[in-house]
C-alpha cells in the first residue's frame, strides 16, 4: 500500500499538508489553492509556486511544492 503526502512549503521553513496537487508558476493563497485571476487588489498574501520536489520512503510518497511570496508590486501585473 502506498501513501500520499502533499505539502507546500512556505519561504521561512513551514509546511502545510494540502490535499490537492499544484503546478509550477501558479499563483496561490495562503492554504495553497489557486487564486482567480484578475486579483481583486494588491493587497493580499499570495504565493507564487517556484518549485516540486518528490520523494518516495517505505511506501509513502512525499510531494513538496515551494512557495515564494509575492510582494503587493509583483502583483500589480495581476490585478
């Protein structure tokens, strides 16, 4: 039997456990779903999804997507 395991992982080290998958330049909220484009306002925290890294132990595969926050001028280009 094998397990699943999807994490994303934010800039200063922490991991959030999600359930769903993501892909690489998406642009995300702070629990890791996709935002809806064009944003509402620059003033939020999105995260933009620079990077998966998987890894298979003893039967549990572990997904891992890593974040980088956006800043309220990077986001201009979304609004």
């Amino acid at each position: 039997m094998t397990l699943y395991e999807t994490y994303i992982v934010f800039p200063n080290g922490d991991k959030q456990e999600i359930s769903h998958n993501l892909t690489a330049g998406m642009l995300v909220d702070l629990n890791g779903y996709p935002l809806a484009l064009p944003l509402p306002t620059i003033k939020m925290l999105a995260y933009h999804v620079s990077g998966k890294s998987t890894r298979e132990e003893r039967g549990v595969i572990t997904v891992e997507y890593r974040l980088e926050q956006l800043s309220a001028y990077e986001l201009l280009e979304y609004v």
